[in-house]
C-alpha cells in the first residue's frame, strides 16, 4: 500500500500533468482565445464517440477542439498581419505559398496546413467507413492494382513519416493517384497535388489510446475511412 506522502505526491503530479499543454499541442492552445478572423473552425460532422472503439471520444475531443481550434487560431492572427492575404481560400493560400509576406510565411504553412489537413480529415471518418464508388474503383485498380494494395501503400507511406506528419492519397498533376507522404502540416496543395484522403500520424491523433503502436492507429483508421467522401472528392478534382 502507498504511504499518505506517496498519495500526495503522486496526486500533485496527476494534477500539474492535466493542466499541462497534451503531446503536439501548441503551448498556448489551452488558453488562448480566438482571435477573429476569416477561417473559422468546422464542427465535427458526428458525436465525438462516434468513431468508438477505432478513435476513442477522448482525442477525438482533444484533437478537434484543441488542436485543430489552435490552429485556425493562429492562422487568423497571422492573416490579420498580412492583408493582401485577405479574401483567398486557404487552398489559394496554400498553393501560392511564395506570395505569403515572409513575416507570416512559416505560421501560416504551419497553421493553414493544419486547417486545411484536418478540415479535410473529419468529413473522411465514418463508422463503418464507406464504399468505393465505381470511378474510385477503377482508379485505384490502374493505379495500385487492388484496394488492398492502396491500403498497403497507405500503411507503408504512413508507417514512414518520421516524427509527425500525413500520409496522403492524393490527385497528381498527371490526374492519376498516387500515395505520398507529407512532414509537419504541410498538404499535398503545395506540391499541386489534390489531397483526397489523408491519415494523421501525429501523435496526438492516436498517443491517448494507441500509445506508440502507430500501426494499430494506422490499422484502425483504415477501417473508418469513408470511401464514398473520397469517390466524390476524386470526381471533384477530375472535374
């Protein structure tokens, strides 16, 4: 049995651990109110359980409304330094990231990057994930020989991210699929890509619950895509 002393002190840890920022979150997500400005964060488009036992509710939770809110926080305030930024989608933003004023180039990669990355992952989960269309199909079929060899490639490009990052299907110049991984937040837009489903494997998309068994996050992520949301967004891009 602990002593009284032991209680204490391991209480006191327990409490300066919670109040301290979680793994990959900005230090002053916590707190810092949002300032306003044109982007805004989306909600979650189902209960924050939904994903349950794939993605548990507490990171869905965390991940959402601290760090994807962190930042569209910090995009908004360096966007208010940069007028002629104003008025441009963050795709525009994102592919023209050379017109960005130098002061707020790298906030806004960092932060635009991860705006557009999660406002496009949310939508991408569904419990139960959903099924491919026919032009998806096909595609993935000419370009990977199978589903289960996308996946493979996913889980591979995925596994390969060294520290934090995304592994990417994506749209290429070409018009054709391919599987790519990008580091930090940076998109598939920047490289004149079309993203069209990303994984995230920073650790604070899976470290509450998968701890450091990325491949387990990886494996259950893979089963709560929405194909049908990626099928549309292929024809989307084609278009």
């Amino acid at each position: 049995m602990p002593t009284r002393r032991e209680v204490i002190t391991l209480g006191t840890a327990a409490l300066v651990a919670a109040s301290l920022p979680h793994r990959g979150e900005p230090l002053h997500a916590q707190s810092q109110a949002a300032p306003a400005g044109p982007f805004t964060l989306p909600p979650l488009p189902y209960p924050a359980d939904a994903l349950e036992p794939h993605i548990d509710a507490q990171t869905m939770t965390i991940h959402h409304g601290r760090h994807h809110q962190a930042y569209v926080n910090n995009l908004n305030a360096a966007i208010a330094k940069a007028p002629s930024l104003n008025g441009k989608t963050i795709e525009a933003i994102l592919a023209g990231l050379d017109a960005v004023p130098e002061a707020v180039r790298t906030t806004v990669r960092n932060n635009g990057g991860g705006h557009a990355n999660h406002s496009l992952f949310w939508p991408s989960l569904k419990k139960g994930g959903g099924a491919m269309s026919e032009t998806l199909s096909k595609a993935v079929a000419s370009a990977f020989g199978s589903d289960a060899k996308l996946k493979e490639s996913l889980t591979s490009a995925a596994m390969g991210v060294f520290g934090s990052g995304w592994a990417w299907l994506s749209v290429g110049a070409d018009g054709r699929l391919l599987v790519e991984s990008t580091p930090n937040q940076d998109s598939p837009i920047m490289r004149g890509h079309t993203p069209l489903v990303g994984i995230d494997v920073w650790e604070h998309a899976y470290y509450l619950k998968y701890q450091n068994r990325r491949r387990e996050y990886v494996d259950a992520i893979l089963q709560v895509i929405d194909w049908t949301v990626v099928g549309d967004r292929l024809a989307a891009a084609k278009k």
